[in-house]
C-alpha cells in the first residue's frame, strides 16, 4: 500500500466551485476528521461551467496585438474573442441527461423542471447546492500556480483588486475544474488557417458546415437549421447517438480539407460540397491547467489513479477528468473515494500496483483524452466500482461519511436510454417545455 501520511492532511484548496467542487467539500466535511477547507472561485458567484457568457463581436481587427504569435491560425482567430471566464454554455441550452440521472444523489431538482433541464435552471440548482458551504467560498480568487513545497503544496492566488498574488501553504489541493471546458480543440483540417485568414468571420467554435456533432452539436443543429441557408452540412466521423437528421440537414463523413479560394469543402469519401458561407466547430475542448505548469510530466499527459489522484503525490486529486460521463453524480462517488483516503479509512494500493492500472488502462483505450473517456456504460460500471471501494472503508464510531448511490438496474437503463429520451424530447418542438418525465415520452422501464 501506498504510505499516505493522513495525519498531516489538515487545509486543503479547492480549486472551482462548481458542481464537482461543492461536492467535494460536501464529502469532506462529512468525514469524522476535522478538514479547513478553502474554495477558491475565480468568478463572482458559484455554478462553474454552466455559467453562460455571451462571446465578444469576432472581427478580424480584433487580433491585433494579440501576445501569442502567429495571428492567422483558427485557433487564434476562435480564442481571440474569448470571454475572460469561458465556459462551453451557449444560448438556450438544454442538458443532454434527464433530471433523474443527473441530479445529486440528495438534492433533487425543483418540482416542474422539464425533463432536460434549461441552462439557467441548472445554474440555480447548483446556487442552491452550494448554500450550506458559502462559507468556506472565496469568490473573485483566481489561483495562478500550484506548486510543491515539502510535503505540501504552495498555492499562489489573486484576488479581484490585488495587483499581486500571495502564496498560500495546504496539505492537499483540489483542482474542481476539469480543464476541458474552456480552450477549443480544433481537428487538423487541411486549408483551416488559410480559411480562417481569408474569412475570419466565418469561423466559429461552436450555406452553414458543421463539424462534429456530440450533444452539443445536435443541440446547435436544431437551433441553427431555422436560419441557415439549406441544407445545413453535418459533418461527423463517428454519428453521435445524439443526432437526428433533419429535412433541412444533409449528413456527411469527416472533414478533410478546405479551400478558401473556392469556398469549398471536402470530405473523407471523397464528396466536395461549394459556396460554404460559415463554419462552426462543434469538436469539444483542450486539457488546459496553466496553474499546474511547475509539474512534469504534464498534468493531462500522466495517468492518474483511479483518475483522481497523482500517482507521485497523492495530495494532489483531480476531479471529473473524464468524459463521457454522467458529471453530478459521477463527482460524488469521486468525492466519496477522495474523502475516504485523506481522512485514511481507506488506502491507495502500492505505487507499482496504481501504475500497473494506469498502464491497463492505456493498453485498453490509449492514452490522453481515449484515457479519460468513460463512454456508458464505463461510466457506469466505474462508478458503481467506487462505491463498492468506498464500502471497504474502515469505519469511525458511529460516522461513515457520504456515500454516492449504487446504480441499480433501472438507474442504469435510463442512464443508457438518455440519447434517445433527448432525440425523442426534441421532436416535441416548443411542447417539450411541458414535459416532466419520459414516460411521456413512450419510455417505460421492464
């Protein structure tokens, strides 16, 4: 077993309160040990990613001075425009999970809320949440660096109004922001900088091309086909099982190349479609933790155990790393396993033993963002795995701590059945707003 020194976990930073931060602190504080725990927020109110920030107007001009090189990648010409706190919400968002397989195990979502629930109801769910640990909440503290120091960790951080940052010592630190929410992940796509060059309105990250189409994208598509030109262009490599074609969409194979003097577009089966007016990439986001920069290897380029501890330095825990998942609860039972171990009911195995796992793990789905994808039912089965883990913690008196929920065989049907429950919401147009379970829907479970 890996020799954890609990004894000396005391203060501990977490970096983001948003959903997987609260519950972290939740989980925590549940635990017979008597943690100080800070919350460190960079924006002025809790929620996380499901804050949503209009982007700035995107004009050419705007990429003068920008401090990052070459001005005529896509890449520039997207992240140009950035909200200072961006986050992958857009407007009239709705959750692609329905509310019983979202929501937290012990907070159930308000009376009336329609089955995908609206972004800004979302936002105030999680307000909600977070209300009996205000307290603990630092709002406009932007952590800059986390770094080693002996046995613990140096926390640089700055608050709104302060010209510097101070440094702070912890035991153990959080990072609550899963790092792939925020910087956009273009595919390599032959032509796309000459094209953002030549058309630098016509780029967007989120007749029309849209490339890649997750839930996100199936969300966008239904919105947009009732302004553009038709038919909308879908370009996926692997179909969604979110996705429904549409009398005005026409489906199309993986984005090759594109040709900026023609305008055109052309497709991994050779197909080639004209007079492209507008772009959006619809392809997800980067791993991106600029505040873990002092550690080698990168932060998102090293297994870590469990996908939540370091391997090297266990006091260090990353939550929700993974994608694909069903994020509420899939943080719980995280935070369940974290708060087991510092608290030192349960132990890590050897380091040998967690480095055998990260490397199964790799032989089986490879390694950076295939490592961390847990398409259902994997994140089923692994959540169900740390709640069995966290069953074998030793107990305390009378005090056992949080524990997330077991899955039970109808939980994991409507975990399965959620793309199709969404598909089918969808095709109810504005009545959609009126429904509230799927059996209105026609889904019964057996």
């Amino acid at each position: 077993m890996t020799q954890l020194a609990t004894d000396a976990i005391k203060r501990i930073a977490i970096i983001g309160a948003g959903p997987s931060g609260l519950t972290t602190a939740k989980y925590l504080l549940a635990e017979y040990k008597s943690f100080d725990i800070t919350i460190f927020e960079q924006r002025s109110s809790v929620g996380g990613l499901w804050h949503y920030t209009p982007l700035l107007h995107k004009a050419k001009s705007r990429l003068d001075g920008l401090t990052n090189g070459s001005t005529d990648s896509a890449t520039d010409l997207i992240t140009c425009n950035i909200p200072k706190f961006n986050t992958p919400m857009y407007e009239d968002l709705e959750s692609n999970l329905p509310l019983m397989v979202m929501q937290f195990s012990d907070t159930p979502f308000p009376n009336q809320t329609q089955l995908f629930a609206k972004q800004e109801t979302v936002l105030e769910y999680i307000r909600g949440y977070a209300e009996e640990i205000r307290s603990m909440i630092k709002l406009e503290h932007c952590v800059e660096d986390v770094r080693q120091a002996g046995s613990g960790w140096e926390v640089s951080v700055k608050a709104k109004g302060e010209s510097t940052a101070r440094k702070e010592q912890f035991d153990a630190v959080v990072v609550a922001v899963n790092g792939h929410t925020d910087w956009p992940l273009l595919p390599p796509v032959e032509g796309l900088d000459e094209w953002s060059e030549a058309y630098p309105d016509s780029i967007f990250h989120s007749r029309t091309l849209l490339v890649g189409v997750g839930p996100s994208g199936s969300d966008i598509s239904r919105q947009i086909g009732s302004v553009s030109i038709h038919p909308l262009l879908v370009a996926q490599r692997e179909i969604s099982p979110y996705y429904t074609p549409e009398p005005f969409t026409k489906e199309l194979p993986g984005l090759v190349s594109l040709s900026p003097s023609t305008r055109s577009a052309t497709f991994s089966d050779g197909r080639t479609e004209h007079d492209i007016n507008a772009i959006m990439f619809c392809t997800g986001y980067a791993y991106t933790f600029p505040f873990l920069a002092s550690l080698a290897p990168k932060i998102e380029e090293e297994p870590l155990y469990q996908y939540i501890f370091r391997m090297e330095s266990p006091t260090l825990a990353l939550m929700e790393m993974n994608e694909k998942i069903v994020p509420f609860p899939f943080a719980e039972c995280q935070a369940a396993v974290l708060a087991r171990v510092w608290s030192g009911r349960l132990s890590l195995p050897s380091r040998s033993e967690m480095e055998q796992w990260g490397e199964k793990v790799i032989e089986e789905r490879g390694v950076g963002r295939g490592f961390y994808a847990l398409d259902p039912p994997l994140d089923l089965q692994y959540m169900n795995e740390m709640h069995e883990w966290c069953c074998k913690a030793k107990k305390n008196g009378e005090t056992g701590g949080k524990m997330p929920k077991y899955w039970d065989k109808k939980e994991w049907w409507e975990r399965e059945m959620a793309a199709e429950m969404k598909k089918a919401f969808n095709r109810q147009g504005e009545k959609r707003h009126e429904v509230r379970s799927y059996d209105k829907l026609g889904f019964r479970f057996e």
